[in-house]
C-alpha cells in the first residue's frame, strides 16, 4: 500500500487543486496561505498547484532514486547512485527555500555540483576497485541522467530560447500546432522540463525494479506500481494528451489500483505455489 500511495505522487496535485485552489473536500489547513508572499506567489510559482506538482514530482523521482539507492550495496555503480540522490535533495531544497531564481538554481551549479560529486564518489570508488568499460558506462549512464531535470536549463534560456551552442534541426517547429502549443505546453521549454522530470523519476524507479536486492524480493513486484505510473506520465505527454480523460486523476487512480491488484495476484498465486513446492519436497525428502 506504500507503494501505491507513493505512485499518486506525481498526480496529487490534481486530486486536491483544481485551476482555481483547492477541491471543496480538501481540508483547509492554512498551509497555501502560510507560503503565499505579498506579490500572490508561493514559493515563487504562479500557484499553489503548480507548487505542489513540482514538488511531488520531485519527490517521488527522489524516492525513486532513493530506493535503488538502497537495493544496490554491492552493484560496482553503487557510489554513483549518491550523485542523483544528493542531487534531488539539494532540488527539493531550493523549491522549498525559495531558490528557483538564484544562481543556485542555474544549470551551470548544478553541472558544476554533479561533477564535483561524480569526481568524489569516482575517487572513493577507485581506492578499492578499477574502472572497466562495462562499469564505466553504467556510472555515466547514471551520471548523465542527472542532468535529466535541468537539461531546459542546458538547452535553452529562461527566455524559451535555443542556447547559441544548441543546433537547430527542427524539432521545436515539428512539435509546434497551429495555436502555438508544443505537445499541448505552451513554451518548448516547458515540454523538455516536464518530459525530462517524468523520465528521470521512471528511470529511478525502473533501476530499483531491476536491480533489486536479495533481501527485498517480496517487495519487488510492487515496484511496478511506481514504474508503470511514472511511465504511463511519459507517454501522456509525448502523446499530448494532457487535455484528455486519460490524464485525470481518477482514471491514474483506477490505473494505480488495478496494477496493484494484479500484481497482489499473481504474488499470492506464486507465492502459494512455492509453499506448497517446498511443502511437496519435504515430503518427499522424510
């Protein structure tokens, strides 16, 4: 059930706000006024909606990441793992301190941090181990996908604007409808920032899948909660279909539900089916 709470992360936004503040059964609890300024914004977004759904995202990537984190104490990438933990942390604290329009939330510190982490952790790594190709490519791959959710801030300005270094192939103008949306945003900023979020919190989720440990294999098919919701997110947005009934909460929840229970299913099948195997041999064996 842990699970399937943390998996409606990504959309609880939408399950208590709606455009115009919060859903009538929300309880008011004075937290949207306590982190309103004078100028109406809180924590620096327009709203308290779009506060919230960056924030939750963020922390169910963190959480992601967290966890493969946790599963993988003797995979060779293990130390890697700390480089986007320590980055999502360092994330949800500029959110909730207020940092978005400081230099601390540019793309350059952020370069700046993963690269100074990824050359702490190489060397702690080092002290013990080599690197090989295989290994290496593992650590980059993990390395590079830090740079998932600030790669808007990469490519272009703050502007929506394409940086001098980024070439032009048309991909902006092919995306673009006649209103002027890019996949139903408005900027193509914005459809990088939030695809990128939506990838790099599925792929923290998909490696704690894969890479599970050996003390948690009872809890690994649930893992697919998470996995299967971050990428059903995924898919929303390159099929821009933000504006249609597959994007509502309730029908994420639906989804939620049923993948939970499926795979409830199939676990207490499996799982009988062992017990009676092992029940079956030492019969057998006496």
């Amino acid at each position: 059930m842990a699970l399937v709470g943390l998996s409606s992360l990504p959309y609880l936004h939408e399950a208590i706000t709606y455009e115009g503040g919060l859903r009538s059964w929300v309880p008011v609890l004075g937290i949207e006024g306590f982190l309103t300024d004078g100028q109406g914004k809180v924590l620096g977004f327009s709203t308290y909606r779009m506060f919230l759904y960056t924030l939750l995202i963020f922390v169910f990537s963190e959480l992601g990441w967290a966890v493969w984190l946790y599963v993988s104490k003797h995979k060779t990438y293990y130390l890697a793992l700390f480089v986007p933990v320590l980055m999502g942390a360092y994330q949800i604290l500029l959110l909730l301190l207020n940092l978005r329009k400081t230099t601390a939330n540019s793309a350059e510190t952020k370069l700046l941090l993963v690269m100074g982490l990824s050359l702490f952790f190489g060397f702690l790594f080092l002290r013990k181990n080599r690197f090989t190709i295989r290994i290496a490519s593992k650590w980059l791959f993990i390395l590079g996908a830090c740079t998932l959710p600030f790669f808007h801030d990469i490519i272009t300005f703050r502007d929506a604007t394409l940086k001098s270094w980024v070439p032009v192939l048309g991909i902006e103008e092919i995306m673009t409808d006649s209103k002027g949306y890019v996949r139903g945003f408005g900027q193509y900023r914005s459809l990088v920032y939030f695809l990128m979020l939506h990838v790099y919190a599925h792929l923290g989720w998909l490696g704690a899948f894969i890479y599970y440990g050996i003390g948690i294999r009872k809890v690994r098919p649930f893992l697919l909660v998470p996995v299967i919701v971050s990428l059903y997110s995924v898919i929303i947005i390159i099929l821009n279909w933000q504006e249609t009934n597959l994007n509502t909460p309730n029908t994420k929840f639906y989804i939620t539900i049923i993948v939970a229970i499926l795979l409830a299913i199939n676990y207490f099948f499996n799982h009988k089916k062992e017990k009676e195997a092992a029940v079956t041999k030492t019969l057998e064996e006496t």
